[in-house]
C-alpha cells in the first residue's frame, strides 16, 4: 500500500484492515505456551 500511495495513489485507510483483516495482538499472544511459541494442535491431527 506504501508503494501505491508513493506513486500518487489515495488508499483509504480502512481499506486495507478490509482486505487483510486484523489481528489481534493481545489476544495471540495470550494463546502462547512458556516457551514464547503456540502450542501444536495434536489431538485434532490424530483423528
């Protein structure tokens, strides 16, 4: 977007939270283990 917008573009800013969604910093990081990693999601492979 930074590119377009250089080139003389206008890009609204909503735009593109609309394309490439949010995230939610607060709440991923809660999901980490101690090891500062998510955990692997093994039951769900195994059935």
């Amino acid at each position: 977007m930074a590119s377009m917008r250089a080139a003389g573009r206008r890009i609204d800013d909503q735009v593109p939270a609309h394309i490439f969604g949010s995230i939610d910093v607060e709440g991923e990081l809660a999901r980490l283990g101690p090891t500062g990693y998510r955990p692997l999601r093994v039951r769900d492979t195994l059935l």
